[in-house]
C-alpha cells in the first residue's frame, strides 16, 4: 500500500497547466513556502488562487497537505473533497483524504448509501459528457436505419440498446445532479459546540471537534442545522465550517 504519510510529506511542486500565465508565479510561490515549512503561509497563497476563481484538483490537494502540516484538519478535510469532487478516482486524493479523516476519529465520516457511492465514481462532467455521447450515437444509428434498408433490421436492435443506454444515463446525470444540489453536507473548521436551537444563548447539544464531517438538515439566517455521524442533532454558526 502506498505510504499515506510520505504522500503528504512530499513537496508539492506540481505542474499545472491550466493555470493563466499571472497566477503561475502564486502557484510556484506557494510550492516554495511548502517546501520550506511555511505551511500556513502557504495555504494562504494557494487560497488566493481559489479566492481569485482557479479551480483545479491539483491546487485543491496541494491546498489540503498545507493545511494538514499546518495542523487545520478540517480545512485540509474540505479541501481533499474539493479535489475528490473534480478527480473522483485519484489515489493520491483518496488516500490523503482518508489519512487526515483518521486524524479525527474513526467513524467520524458520514456513510454515503450505495446510489451515493455509484454515482460518485465519475463527476457530474463526466456523467453529462458520456449522455451526450450515447445520444448521439443514437441519432446516428437511427439515421443509418433509414439511409441503410438493408441494414434496418441490425441496426434497430442497435439503436434501442443505444436509447436504453442514454436513458440510464441521463437518468444517472440527473440524479448525480440532485445528490449535488439538493443535499448538503458541511466539514467544521475549528471546534465548537452545537445548539438546541439557532441563539447563541441555547443549550450545548455536542462538541463537533475540527474535521467533524456533518450532514446539513435546514438552515435559519447564518444557523444551519446539522446531524453528526452518531446522528446527534443541533445548530451551528455557519461561519464555523465549510458547506458542501
């Protein structure tokens, strides 16, 4: 198995292209301040990027092990399912992702249901790219069907196992789209104490320590009403964490 801790102990000097020519000298700057040391300076500089409107899994992971070595788990946590969100199938993210989870606590990490777990294999990107692909396989095949006679026969089974094809996903596109949208889940930032209800003044309920991963219920003004992983209730400022 690859070893978590030399992962996150690396330089995180990576290339990455997609950046425009002016933020490239932030993005090698921060490398630097890594490699130095300087995690929280670091994190800085690459969240200038993010704050700037860079979005890319690489800064998102590079942002997540300065974060980690600064000992701000759960920024490190928010920003490793950042990454996870635009590359669903990297090791490398997964595997830090997963390392700084366990510096929490074990069962900290709301479980995701098998639809979640399936439609988190590919991003919402993906799933609406590989749609419009199967359906315009389709309207070719069907377009064939009538240009080909001869053909009809072999190509109509081709086209309804093409359609079924689309259907299903597009039926995943849209459903990956709701899980996305219409759900939210939150990762606290700093520790702190939920509430009864959304005051100030209301009764401690539990300590969500940093890097608590929270399922969000209902919001009220700057309140959000949560659910933890032992499934206790309550209401957090939503300044003292990071929505998902």
């Amino acid at each position: 198995m690859k070893s978590l801790t030399a992962i996150l102990l690396l330089s995180t000097a990576i290339v990455l292209p997609s950046l425009a020519e002016e933020a490239v000298a932030t993005f090698d700057a921060a490398n630097a301040l890594y490699a130095q040391g300087k995690y929280t300076t670091a994190a800085k500089a690459y969240e200038s990027l993010v704050a700037d409107g860079t979005t890319s899994a690489t800064l998102y992971f590079n942002l997540g092990n300065a974060y980690f070595k600064a000992g701000q788990i759960g920024h490190a946590i928010a920003s490793y399912r950042r990454a996870e969100q635009l590359a669903p199938r990297d090791p490398d993210v997964r595997g830090n992702l997963g390392f700084a989870r366990n510096h929490v606590s074990a069962g900290n990490t709301p479980q995701k249901n098998l639809l979640q777990r399936a439609l988190g294999k590919l991003t919402l990107n993906e799933w609406a790219s590989l749609s419009a692909i199967a359906f315009w396989a389709w309207l070719i095949l069907l377009s064939l069907r009538e240009l080909k006679p001869a053909l009809r026969t072999a190509l109509t089974r081709h086209s309804l196992m093409t359609g079924l094809l689309t259907l299903a996903l597009s039926g995943c596109t849209v459903a990956d789209y709701a899980v996305n949208h219409f759900s939210k889940s939150a990762v606290v930032i700093r520790e702190t104490q939920a509430k009864a209800g959304p005051l100030e003044d209301s009764q401690n309920t539990f300590t969500a320590k940093d890097g608590t991963e929270l399922t969000v219920l209902d919001e009220r003004e700057d309140w959000l009403q949560v659910s933890d992983p032992r499934n206790r209730l309550g209401w957090i400022k939503r300044s003292e964490v990071e929505v998902f």
